[in-house]
C-alpha cells in the first residue's frame, strides 16, 4: 500500500462496533501509519491499529474542546506529503454530517492523494437496533435525515409533513424541535424514539409522543443521540411484544480479554458470537529463550526420552520451530510419548499432524501426574519445554517426587508488555468493562502490574473471569476475589461460565 507521497483515506468508522466494519475500512487501519480520529470512535477500533502507528484525537464532539478544523487540515497534509498512509477516521460515514468537504477541499489544493471510504451510519443503524424500520409501506413513504444542531435554520414546515423524520446531534434541542414540529402541524400524538448511544453496551431507548418526550428524558443526557419522529415508532412496541428477536447471552456485555500480544484471539471471537462486545488487551508478549542451548542438546537426545510433556500452544509452537531449526522433524520423535495438558495444546499438536499420548481427563497441570498411565518408579526420563521464567515448578516437583527424572529447558519466554493498550486502558478509566478474563496466572500477574502504572482504574464494579483453579488463586492474591471460574478448564468451558453469569444477572433485574 506504500505511496511515494503519501495518501489520505477518510474513512467511516461506522456505528463503533468492529463487526460493522468494512472489510476495507479493517485493511486500512491495520496499514496506517497515522491515525486521525474524533472524539465519538470507539476505542475498540484502536486496537486494529499497528503498534508504531502514530495517532492522533483530534476531538470533534459538539460542546466539548476539539482541535480547530484548520488544524486538523493541515496535519492530513503534513503528514501526507512526508509519504505516509494517513487513516482520517470519522463516525458514521464521511459523507453524512461528517465535515468532509474542508478537508478534501485542502488536500486538493496541496495536490495529495485521498480516497473516502464508506460507513454505516447511525441515522439507519439506530433505527434498526431499535426495531424501528424508516420505510414501511402502509406507515412510511418516505423518511428524511436532518441535524438538529442548529433548530432554527431548518425549514420545519416542509420537514413537518414528512412521514419518518431522522434527526441527529438534536439532544440538547429536543425541547426547541418538539415546539417546532407542533407548530407547524405535527400531532401532539406522533410516536417518537430516542436512541443514545446506539450499538454500544451503554445504548438507551426512550419511546413516547412528542408532547411528552421532554418529560420523559428530564435530566437524561442524550448525546450521542438519534431520534425518529413518525408512526413507524409503533412498530418497535409491537415487535417486541411478539418477541421475534432471539437476544445472544452476552448482549449488551463487554469483555477484557486478556492475551498475548501478536496472537489472534479465538476466545474473543467466541464471545462475540455469542453477543458480547470485546476489548483485547495484551497482557503477555512471548519471544524466545535468552538461550537455545538447553532446547538444542535435549533434542540433539531426544532418543534418551521416554516421555515429552507439553503444558502450552506456545510450547508446542516453539519446540517444534526449533526442531526443525535444527534440521529435524517430527521423525525425531519416534519412541517418544507426548503428553499434552489442555485442549488448545492438543489442537496446537494435532496441527502438526501429532496425536497425543496423553490428556489428563481434567484440564491442569496436577491431573497430569494423578492419572498419568505409567509407573514413573521405572526410570522415566522426561522432557519438559517451559517457560524461561517461572514454569510449572509444582508440576517437576511431583513427578520427580514419583520416580521420574524431568529434564527442563526454556522454550520460550513470557514477559509483561511495557504499557497498557490504550484502548483498554480508555475502557478502565470509564467504567465501560463488564468482565475481565484470565486464562493463565500470569496473565493476572501482568494486568496488575500494568493497571498500577495507571491512573482512575477501579475494579470493584468489574466481574473477574477465571479459567481455572489455579489462575482462581493468583486472582485472590492479586485481585482479592474471583468471581466467576470455569467448570471445564478451558475457554469454551471460560465463555459458558461467563454466559451463565450473564444470564443470571438478568435474572435478578
């Protein structure tokens, strides 16, 4: 995507939620190398970012300091003509109240390259998250889009006889539009709806009339809010009577998934199917070990080995790298049992075209020694890759205890990320996270260090996710509590716990 001179692609954020995305909006975000952003982005699109990407909040939000429009026109160019891929992200679509035409404006004049990139915007998609459709054939011909930002320019007796009127940025006006409407002969009765927040967890609806509505959302902010004025309002009523939506579990939740940096997310993609809204933030970088030596000399001896345990995907992933790094492949293994602890270790073999030997009937490293199925006494010579740092100490400990002689080498190393990841770190500070998963320990380990380099992070409205016994227990000493753990150690048995969870708070309500 490099060009010499560098380009400007304004693109539309859309609603906020990543799966709303456009493919091409995704490709972008992920090549850019500075990002322009307002105020009204949703943080989770920060994370598809790279990590040397430079960006930039630029404000943009009505009643509330923003870079000055000029200021934000001259940066598109600068940066542009110093040949860099420019992301100007804008909510909704570009085209649609987005400002767009100052800014194309001053890249022409400067001769640089800019392409728009359309979004969903909210006047539809709030509609539709509301179960209110703008065109229906016996209650709505025709519906039209206004900002009522400024109340007083609009021609309010043309846009009285319309049959559904979409208003957005009117929240501070409502009272002003409510007056002008009936007015200009707009029944005291019209159904109307308000929508803040659309598409995000905090999303709210309020449906009245018009001579009402001022009354019902007394002392409510209703910014960001779209409304709809026009009998199309009822059919939300109706629809949700005869309940023809089948709501996902995690609807309305949103997850911290805790992770390593660089690995794709399979968990967070099973919580959004299941309605969730996802943050990740990393909370493990995993590289390889100060020294290969150790790894390289048990594999130059493999043969030596009755046994190889492997208790992680990243130690599948690096012991079998460096296996072919140093000229070998699976053959190697041959007389060599695998034992694996977890599903997602034996996936990672499996991939490799390796069954295991050995799965514990449950998912942690003890039952790996309680059920092992044979006699350690016999002089069993064990290979275990762990971690540089840390590793199962308990787990060497009883099966040396047993007779075993376990051989440890560094596969890889696991270190604390130097800083928070800002989206997450933006969901923290406003209270916006629901729940917060660990799958490991030291995971839970790193999100504390990180948090306490952080200022206004308070977790005790937040529910604390565990996949396990023992990441339960770094959570306690850490955290002080656990309040949801797995049945079935792993993240299919994490993502039922938390629905169960999740279930039940609505339940209580």
């Amino acid at each position: 995507m490099k060009d010499k001179n560098g380009k400007v692609y304004l693109v539309g954020a859309g609603v906020g939620d990543v799966g709303y995305l456009t493919m091409r909006a995704h490709q972008l975000l992920a090549q850019a190398e500075v990002l322009v952003y307002d105020a009204l982005v949703d943080s989770q699109l920060l994370q598809l970012v790279p990590n040397n990407c430079l960006q930039l909040h630029v404000g943009k939000r009505g009643g509330q300091p923003s870079t000055p429009q000029g200021e934000i026109n001259r940066l598109l160019v600068a940066y542009c003509q110093q040949g860099k891929q420019v992301v100007r992200l804008k909510t909704g679509d570009p085209f649609i109240f987005g400002r767009s035409r100052a800014e194309i404006e001053s890249l022409i004049a400067a001769g640089c390259a800019f392409e728009v990139i359309p979004g969903i915007s909210a006047a539809t998609a709030a509609p539709l998250w509301a179960l209110i459709p703008l065109t229906d054939r016996d209650l709505s011909r025709c519906f039209a889009v206004v900002t009522g930002h400024n109340p007083a320019i609009l021609d309010w007796h043309t846009l009285a006889q319309i049959d559904t009127l979409v208003i957005l940025m009117g929240g501070s006006s409502l009272e002003e539009i409510v007056l002008h409407l009936q007015a200009n002969g707009r029944s005291p009765s019209t159904p109307i709806a308000i929508i803040r927040s659309c598409g995000s967890p905090q999303q709210q609806i309020w449906t009245a009339q018009l001579q009402n509505i001022v009354r019902e959302t007394a002392g409510e902010s209703l910014s960001p809010a779209v409304m709809i004025i026009g009998e199309v309002v009822k059919l939300r009523e109706y629809w949700l009577h005869q309940k023809i939506m089948d709501v996902p579990p995690l609807t309305g939740k949103t997850i911290l998934v805790t992770r390593s940096a660089g690995q794709s997310s399979q968990f967070g993609q099973m919580l959004q199917q299941e309605g969730a809204r996802v943050i990740e933030m990393p909370a493990l970088e995993i590289g390889p070990p100060s020294s290969w030596e150790e790894l390289d000399n048990a594999i130059l001896h493999l043969s030596d080995f009755s046994w190889l345990i492997l208790t992680s995907a990243n130690g599948v992933d690096y012991f079998f790298e460096r296996l072919q790094a140093r000229g070998q492949d699976s053959r190697a293994l041959a007389g060599v049992k695998i034992a694996v602890v977890g599903k997602k270790t034996a996936a990672s073999l499996q991939q490799r075209g390796l069954q295991p030997d050995f799965i514990p009937p449950e998912f942690v490293a003890d039952a790996l020694v309680a059920h092992f199925p044979e006699k350690l006494e016999e002089q069993k010579k064990v290979l275990f890759p762990r971690v540089e740092s840390g590793g199962r100490q308990v787990l060497v400990q009883e099966l040396t205890a047993k007779g075993a002689e376990v051989v440890e080498v560094p596969a890889y190393e696991s270190r604390c990320p130097e800083k928070i990841s800002p989206s997450a770190l933006d969901a923290l500070q406003r209270q916006a996270v629901d729940v917060i998963t660990f799958a490991s320990s030291k995971t839970v380990k790193n999100f504390c260090k990180l948090i306490s380099a952080a200022d206004g992070v308070y977790l005790d409205k937040v529910c604390i996710a565990s996949i396990g016994p023992q990441t339960s227990q770094t959570c306690r000493q850490l955290l002080r509590r656990v309040d949801i753990e797995a049945r079935e150690y792993t993240l299919e048995g994490l993502k039922e716990a938390i629905g169960q969870w999740a279930m039940g708070q609505v339940g209580q309500r």
